[in-house]
C-alpha cells in the first residue's frame, strides 16, 4: 500500500512538554492502581487482551469510518456492517467503556478524539496497526510468550517451524497485514522524528532497509540538496520508485535491490536504518553495521532510528516491544549502554542520542 508523503512538517510540541506529559500520564496510572484494591488493578490490567479484541472487532467491521458523519445506533449500523445488532450494541459499549466512544442519552454512539484513530482514513489512523496487532496469527504468538520465556527463542518458530520473515513469505494475508500496519503508523512517526535533525549538510544518503522509501521521501523534503538511495531485498524496493515519484523526488532518487547481511551501497555520507537493529540478536546487528562501516564515507554519520530503553523500567511502550521481538523475531530493544557496545564492535562510536516527541531516538554515530 503506497502512502504519500505529508505536504507539511508535523507540528512537534517542545521536547520538555513532552516530558512533562507523560510524567503525568506515568504518576496518574500509579495513582490508580494504588487506590484500588490489587486484586481489581491486576483483573483490569489481566483483561487488557479482551480490550485489544474489542478494537480489532471495530476495525474489521469499519466501525470508525461509518461514525465518521455523525452519532449512529447500533440497530442502524448493523445492517451496514454486516453485524447482528444486540452484539454490536454490545461490542459499542464496551468501546464507550475504554473511552473510543460516547454512549449517548438517545442510545445512539459517537466517536470520541481517542476513537477518530480507528477511521482508516484519519491522519493519524491507527486502524491497520489494530488489525495486525489484532489478527489471529499474532494472537497465537502471544500466546506462547511463556515458551519465548523458558527457551530465549522466537514462539514463531515454535508455531510455525520457520522464522518470521519466512513465514510473512507463506503467509501473503498475513504480510499484507503486516505491511499495512507498518505503512500506516509511519508517515507521522517520521515527520516528528525527523524533525529533531539536520539533514541538510548531506550529499547521499543512503536509507538501508527502507522498504518504499517513504522514510527518505520524508528526509530529502528536509535536505534540499542531497541525492537519496534506498536499499533493501528486491522484492520490496520495487515499490520505491512509485514513492520518489509522487513525493516529486524521482531526479533526486534512486533504489537498489540486495541483502544488508552481504553488503550496503557505499558512497553515503549518511547511512539511515529505522527500527532495522532491533529485528536482530546481537551477532546479526553487528554484522549488518559492520558493512556499514564499510561502505561509508570517513567523515560521514550512522542515524540509527529505534526505541532507546531507559536503564530502569518505567511506562515507556519499548519494554512491551521488547517482548514482541522476542516472541516473532528473536530482536530486542536496546539501552543506550547497550547500542554504545554494538556500535563500538562495529568499527562505530556513539556521538549522542536524541530524544524525540515520538517513541523513536536518533542514535547518531561516526566511524572510529
């Protein structure tokens, strides 16, 4: 699925806001599951997959896009979206109930600020994340954390005899599942991410693992005078070009089909993989930023995009991500002492880590 690229930069609150927010956000939950009795706190936090449920029945139903024009009841979006009327009236209340829409004294519902995410058209739609998140095949993943738990290996490989990518190659409604999901939440992910850097001093920039190329859209609308090179296994950087096209960047772009495990285009002055490292154990990442080192220019800079652990455990999403590497593709997050290490193996030193609005750092790194 081809997502174009925003006409105009995200507005990004100040990184101190930010901060502040979500220490608020942080205390308030603590503030609730202290003032409840522990045996309702972990009941509600325990049912939070039967929550997760409850959104993917709504996005397969397009629940959200037909609440778009206004308030509707159930009994009339039934016969609409193919659904038995009690249970959809019943499925609605329960998304009233965690806050995705507004039970209304006529008995009809409305979406709220939270729930306009679940429109597949909306700006910040979260709808084809819930899908995946939602669909069958990673519900049976989850489902064997406990052996990803006793073993250290994915539960994929339990399951399904084959890693992850392999499977995704079986499995074409599941990878467009998938593929979806990581289109959709990436267009704004981008746009604030990238707004925390200067790209602007450099010549090529080479996106490794960047699929369409919608990433290197986004940065060379920021870097006037670069030319951009995205990388990855040819059978989906041949989406790329479709990209450079629509965004106006066809003369500026190019793609290349191979392997990051055999080797990186060299050349690049800046060398970009976003949430790349974090799909691969230890061995496998240095690996990849060892061709890197190889390819790149002597003065030139590895931005690394990818969630940065803080050093104890707080209500940061990356340590729940965590576990989802652990259970599909044997990755990991990363603490910075941890990235410092794997860069430092592969011929890099870690220059600074730049928080961003959006749950993604910029690690930026030069060649040792």
């Amino acid at each position: 699925m081809f997502q174009a690229v925003p006409d105009k930069p995200a507005k990004v609150p100040p990184m101190p806001v930010v901060r502040a927010v979500n220490r608020l956000r942080a205390g308030l939950q603590r503030l609730h599951r202290s003032t409840v009795p522990s045996s309702v706190a972990i009941l509600e936090m325990a049912t939070g997959a039967w929550t997760t449920q409850t959104m993917y029945a709504a996005a397969r139903l397009g629940l959200a896009d037909q609440l778009a024009a206004g308030p509707a009841s159930a009994a009339v979006l039934a016969d609409r979206v193919g659904a038995h009327p009690d249970a959809l009236y019943r499925l609605m209340r329960a998304l009233a109930s965690n806050g995705l829409l507004t039970h209304r004294p006529d008995d009809t519902f409305a979406l709220t600020k939270v729930g306009e995410a679940l429109r597949s058209d909306a700006p910040e739609s979260m709808h084809d994340m819930v899908l995946f998140i939602g669909h069958q095949a990673r519900w049976e993943d989850w489902g064997n954390l406990l052996h990803s738990v006793q073993t250290g290996e994915p539960s994929v490989l339990k399951l399904r005899g084959m890693s992850y990518w392999d499977y995704l190659e079986q499995d074409s409604e599941l990878a467009q599942v998938f593929n979806d999901a990581m289109t959709a939440t990436s267009g704004i992910t981008n746009e604030v991410a990238l707004s925390q850097y200067d790209f602007t001093n450099f010549k090529l920039i080479v996106d490794v693992g960047g699929g369409h190329g919608l990433l290197l859209s986004t940065i060379l609308r920021r870097a006037p005078k670069a030319r951009g090179l995205v990388y990855d296994l040819p059978s989906v950087v041949s989406g790329a070009d479709a990209t450079f096209e629509a965004a106006g960047l066809a003369e500026r772009c190019s793609a290349e089909g191979g392997s990051f495990f055999d080797r990186v285009p060299g050349g690049g002055d800046a060398y970009v993989l976003k949430n790349i490292i974090h799909d691969w154990n230890d061995d496998d990442s240095v690996r990849i930023l060892r061709n890197i080192r190889t390819a790149i220019a002597p003065d030139g800079k590895l931005l690394l995009l990818e969630m940065v652990l803080p050093d104890r455990a707080d209500a940061f999403i990356g340590f729940q991500l965590d576990l989802e590497m652990l259970v599909t593709v044997g990755g990991r997050e990363r603490t910075r002492d941890d990235f410092a290490n794997l860069l430092r193996q592969a011929g890099f030193r870690l220059d600074r880590v730049i928080d961003t609005v959006a749950p993604v750092s910029i690690i930026e790194a030069s060649p040792a």
